[in-house]
C-alpha cells in the first residue's frame, strides 16, 4: 500500500493525553490503512508552550522520534532534553510526556503500535 502526500490529512489535537495547548497531528496513515497493527503515525508539530500530557503505554507501545525542535521528554518521570536525531520507545506501563518550552515548533514523529 502506497500513501500519497496528498492523500494525507491534519488534524488539531487539544490537550492531548491532559497536556495544554493543541498539537497539530499530520496524519501519515490513517486506519484501515494501518490493519490494527499500528494505532497511530503522524508528525506531530507542538508549538511553543503545548505539551502532550504523562500516559503510560501497554498494551501498546509508542516510538517517538524528534525531526525538528526540542523537547522536555519525561520517561517514567525522568526529564531530560530531546533533541532532533533522538528516539524514545515506551512500553509495558512505562510512562511519558513532551512539552515544549522554546520559542520554535518542534516536529515530532508518533507511531503508536497495537
């Protein structure tokens, strides 16, 4: 299966997962297109001062990689700085959050598998 940019949409997000602010989802692939093997993939842009609120993952598990920006990750209530390059995977009731306190978006990759 085959996704052309076109095809792709975005959304607004407020206070995802509790945080404040609206992130903006750019929705690389949408289900059915994801089979239940995949809940979410998009590129999330998180403006300054937004933030995805503390959630834990199991089930599911959820990869983030940062494209652009930097963030305050939170990994199981550890903060330290995210910057582009970097990669974080939670799972098995692990927890996390982002938040953005500079003064640029960041753009942050989201897959969430089932």
């Amino acid at each position: 299966m085959i996704r052309r940019k076109e095809q792709m949409r975005t959304s607004e997000k407020p206070n995802l997962r509790g945080g404040e602010g609206v992130i903006h989802a750019y929705d690389l692939l949408e289900n059915p297109e994801m089979r239940e093997k995949l809940k979410l993939c998009s590129i999330l842009t998180i403006e300054p001062g937004c933030s995805i609120g503390e959630h834990p993952h199991g089930p599911d598990a959820e990869f983030y990689y940062l494209l652009e920006g930097e963030l305050e990750i939170t990994d199981n209530g550890e903060k330290t700085t995210f910057h582009p390059g970097d990669a974080m995977f939670t799972a098995c009731g692990e927890t996390h959050s982002a938040r953005n306190n500079t003064q640029k978006d960041a753009k942050l990759l989201a897959i969430v598998i089932a």
